[in-house]
C-alpha cells in the first residue's frame, strides 16, 4: 500500500469533518507508515519529542475522534492495551499471545452477511484474529 501524503491526509480529516492540526496529521501519519496496530501509549511516545506539548490525554481524545468520524478502528485486545487501525476495511489479523502485536492478514471472503441474515443478527463489524506466537518472540524463545 502506498504511503498517505500530507494532503492526502489533510483532505482525509477536512472530508471527515474533523479539525486539521498538526497533531492530527502526525498521529494520522504515524499510523500510516507504522502499520503495526500501534497502542495509543505507543503513538504518545514515538510523537512527544516532535510535540512537546503534546500529552496522552490528547492522543487518546485523537483516538476517539477519528474512531467516531470512521477513519480509524479500535483493536481490542484481550489484557493487552488496544491498538488502532488505520485500515478500516474489512481484514484480520494475526496476533501474538506472548508481546500482543497484531499483524494483519488476507482471508477468502466470509460469508458473514448471509449467516447473520439466517440469525436475524445485524452486524455491526467483524475480525477473525489468530492467536498464536509471532516470528519474533518465537526466535527469542530459541535463543534462550
Ligand atoms: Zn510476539
Ligand atoms: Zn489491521
């Protein structure tokens, strides 16, 4: 997938009815080339030295908003702090048991739609996430 310019960015949030400020465009930026599910902790991190002023309440306020305006999902993610997607369509995941970091992944289409139409059950959204060790924590494990 090809990187989100600024003006991509700025035209995503105007179109979203959302406020553009330079925090807005970093988080949005951040999220884009990080494609890694980041916790709203680590978004705070990795941008406080580029925004002094910047607290965590403000990432998370972020958050919310652009959840609310459909440009960002929220991952929950069992014990683990959720992490945000800035891939909205439809996808899933795989995720580590061990460091909790999620990886997206491609599936044949589910049909989801026609199974809840048998149940009378109005989907709301969806994800299959597959649970297991990634390559990382694996490796570490062989090298103790
Ligand atoms: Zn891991
Ligand atoms: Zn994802």
């Amino acid at each position: 997938m090809e990187a989100l310019t600024e003006l991509d960015i700025i035209s995503m949030l105007k179109d979203s009815g959302l406020r553009v400020t330079p925090q807005r465009i970093a988080v949005l930026s951040f999220m884009d080339t990080h494609r890694v599910h980041s916790t709203a902790d680590e978004i705070y991190l990795s941008l406080k030295q580029e925004f002094p002023s910047l607290s965590a309440a403000t990432v998370y306020n972020t958050l919310r908003a652009f959840m609310d305006a459909g440009i960002v999902k929220e991952l929950r993610n069992g014990d683990h702090a959720s992490r945000f997607d800035i891939n909205t369509a439809i996808h899933h995941h795989f995720v580590c048991d061990r460091c909790g970091n999620m990886t997206d992944v491609e599936l044949p289409e589910i049909p989801v739609e026609r199974v809840a139409r048998e149940h009378h059950f109005e989907v709301l959204d969806y994800h299959v996430e597959i649970r297991g060790i990634c390559s990382a924590c694996n490796s570490e494990t062989m090298m103790h």
